[in-house]
C-alpha cells in the first residue's frame, strides 16, 4: 500500500509566532516576556547559527546550530546546569527531580527510573493507553455537533492515561482539579521570566502568585497523599508507575528513592507527561484539519493495519506514517519550545567565550522553523520523518524531547501514547476548525494555543 500523499499541496496559513525584526527595546522586551516570552525572540534567531542577546548589561547566548547544540547538550554536558529561570519555575512545585536535578542527585535518579521506561515496559502499558483512547472516543462521540475544546478534550484524555498507568485506576483523584492547577501555576511562570531578566530576588511579589501558590499547594498535598497511600499498599505484583517509583533502586548504589523523591518525580511525570503528550495531540489535529490529504493517508494506514478491526497495541506499533504525522506537528509546535542551561565555568563555543554563570538558550521553536536546517520550514510536511530524511538530517536539528544525557526519559512513552490515541480517535471521528480560526502560541513552559483549540467533532 502507497497510503502517503505524493505531493502536499500548498498549506492554508497556520499559526505561527512572527518575530520582532529587530531586537525589543528594554520595556517592551518586559512587557513581551510577560505576555508571551516566545514573542520576544528577534528574527535573526531563526536564520543565525549563534545570536548573543544583552539586556541591562546581562549577556545571554542563543544557540541554534545543531553542531554547536550537541556541544551543549551533549559533548560538554557537564559544563552547564539548568538555569536559574528554569528552577523558580519549576522547583517550587517539582523540587529536586528528575526535571530539575542536576550532578550527582540527577544520575542516580535518572538511573534509578530508567528500566521504568524501557520499550518493554512501555508495551505493557500500551492497553491502557487504548482504553483511555475509546472512553475519550465516546465522550467525544456523545458531544458530537456542537463546538468544543479540542486542547481541553486532549487534556482529558492524556490524564486518564496517566490515572491508569501511573496511579493505578480512577477513583483516586480528582483530574480536573489537579489539571486546573497546572494551569493556574504555569500561567504565572511568564512572570518568573521577566522577574530573572532584571534580576529580581525570587520572593519577588507578582500577578497570580497566590494564585499559582495555592495551586502548587494543592497539587503537592494530592501527591504527597498519594505516595504515602502507596507506600501502605505495598508494590509487589503493581504495574503503576506510582508503585515502579516505589520500589525503584539505582543499579550502582542500591539508592532507593524516599517519599519526597517519590513525589517530586511522580509529579514531573504526571505534569510534563500529560500536558506534552496532549499538546501534541492538540496540533496534530489542528493540522490534520487543514490538510484533508495527509488526514485520509493517517486513515487509510489504520485501516490497512488494523483490517478495520478495533486498534491493539500490535496495531499501534504498525503505524509509522502516522507517527511522522505526530513528529512533524512536534517540529512545527513542540510542546516544549525551549531549553535554557547556564554555563558552569567560562567556555568557548565557535570562537564566542563565555562566562560562567551565562544563561545559554537553545530556542527549540526557532530551531524547527530555522531557514539554515529546513526546507521551507513552516510548511507542514510528515515526509521529513521518512527514515532516510531522518538519516540525512543532523541529529540535533529536532529536538520535541531535548537529547544528550538529559534526553526526556518518557519520550517513548509520549509517542506511544500519542499514536495510540490518534489512531482511535481519528478512524471514528472527524474534527474540524472553527472556520477562519487561527490559534494564538501561548508560552507558559509548554507551548498552548492561547484560546484554546475550537473544533467541531463528527462521527465518520
């Protein structure tokens, strides 16, 4: 079968962020990070190997050619840290996890959870996946006709994900709550940003601070509540992620993780790992709705692997055409658009010297549409991840999940989950735009349509 269309034609416009054609002046750079940090990068971002950025008589350095990422995610890893932005961000409500550890405390944690990850692991994962799939499938089903929230619906659908295969079963959580408050605690992280851009102390007071620390608050106690009931039922014989944690150990040392460790990570995941795997969910149907013809070449693949059948895991491993679907909206609108390290000691990269303590930016947004490493970048085109594109192309020119050492260690995880539910949905359902819609990026750690993504829903 040649499911795959051979030419795409011409895209309808498409969201995208337009840069500033020079650089912000000093309030207006504030007032852009407040609103929408991404909004504030120049344009010389997207076509520049290296762009050096100096506000207040701070020096930062944006890096975008892949050659030159390597160096920092990977050859000289351990000459950078995560920066300061990133921890007021984020270790108020993750503390010292996987995300947000650095050295030593890092290793072992990464080394502790990653046998939770490996592709086996991930396989027997898999039928809860589907299962969240089809009972988002018939709430969607129900509500076919009039307009809804397809961002929301997402959401939704990921956490149940997550309910199933990390907390074991429903029931003993409230998701709409938990899922509330991350948006309540991210949507006053723009603030952090502008905050560390002048320096300011981190106690700082801002707009929606109470607000994001009652969230982070509630968030915690769910969490911390959830580990100790946990700890009292015992693992043995439980495949949640939840009880894995639990009884996880660092294979050089022995290292288990107490409650703290346990909570802090199991909050990265169920945090970073539903609201990453929904947004990608998000814009690949966003997409699909303006390009008919990739959207019945998505169709006719699973209907040739699965002989119309309902979707198994087995099925969900036979579909690679529909996974380049979902990488090539990661590339256009990762759901992660940024990385940010700070250099540990003074370096040199391509001849620019660097002082320690330097924030180093890696604008992964700007890096997937840079003219220099892609074809006609903002073009939708799922043929970039046929695999001898992907041979061609330098490693680190794409980059949803970061990559070195500190590579997202749910990656797997993410695309598996993220085919299994497109491949559900898709084959029942239709969705369509809002006529004339174009949604707004929104920055706020993850990269969110602003207003929400307003589709129709039709039963096939």
């Amino acid at each position: 079968m040649n499911a795959h269309p051979t030419h795409l034609r011409p895209a309808p416009p498409e969201a995208r962020i337009v840069p500033p054609a020079r650089p912000l002046g000093p309030v207006r750079l504030i007032r852009t990070v407040v609103r929408n940090p991404i909004e504030a990068w120049p344009e010389a971002i997207y076509r520049e190997p290296l762009y050096r950025s100096k506000f207040l008589g701070r020096s930062s350095l944006f890096v975008m050619a892949p050659p030159l990422i390597r160096k920092v995610l990977m050859d000289e890893a351990d000459s950078f840290e995560k920066s300061e932005v990133l921890r007021r961000s984020l270790s108020p409500a993750l503390g010292d996890a996987i995300l947000t550890a650095d050295g030593a405390r890092w290793r072992w944690q990464r080394r502790a959870a990653a046998p939770i990850f490996r592709a086996e692991r991930i396989r027997s994962f898999v039928p809860a996946m589907i299962g969240a799939a089809e009972r988002a499938r018939d709430r969607l089903a129900a509500e076919a006709g009039p307009e809804i929230d397809v961002a929301h619906a997402m959401m939704r659908a990921t956490f149940d994900v997550i309910v199933e295969t990390m907390l074991s079963g429903h029931g003993r959580i409230d998701a709409a709550q938990v899922e509330q408050g991350i948006t309540d605690y991210l949507e006053a992280t723009s603030w952090i940003f502008a905050l560390s851009l002048v320096g300011a102390p981190a106690w700082t007071p801002y707009p929606g601070r109470a607000r994001a620390e009652r969230a982070r608050g509630y968030i915690r106690e769910e969490l911390d509540r959830l580990v100790a009931e946990g700890r009292r039922a015992g693992t043995e014989g439980r495949n949640d992620l939840l009880s894995l944690l639990l009884a996880a150990r660092d294979p050089e040392t022995g290292q288990a993780m107490d409650d703290r460790d346990v909570a802090d990570n199991l909050l990265t995941f169920v945090a970073a790992g539903h609201e990453t795997t929904a947004l990608a969910l998000t814009w690949t149907l966003y997409l699909l709705s303006l390009h008919p013809e990739t959207e019945a070449a998505v169709l006719a693949e699973i209907e040739a692997a699965t002989g119309g059948q309902a979707v198994t895991p087995d099925h969900v491993e036979a579909l690679p055409y529909t996974r380049q679907v979902i990488q090539e909206a990661m590339r256009l609108y990762p759901p992660a658009p940024v990385v940010v390290r700070a250099a540990l000691q003074d370096l040199d990269i391509d001849g620019w010297r660097i002082r320690a303590g330097t924030p180093i930016t890696i604008p992964i947004y700007a890096v997937h549409r840079h003219t220099a490493i892609w074809e006609d970048p903002d073009r939708f085109d799922p043929r970039r991840f046929d695999p001898e594109a992907v041979k061609a192309r330098d490693r680190y020119a794409y980059l949803p999940f970061s990559a070195g050492p500190r590579i997202c260690i749910g990656m797997g995880f993410a695309l598996t989950e993220a085919v299994a539910i497109l491949a559900v949905l898709i084959r029942s359902l239709r969705f369509r735009l809002r006529p004339g819609h174009v949604p707004t990026l929104k920055q706020r750690i993850t990269l969110r349509p602003a207003e929400g993504m307003p589709m129709r829903v039709e039963p096939r």
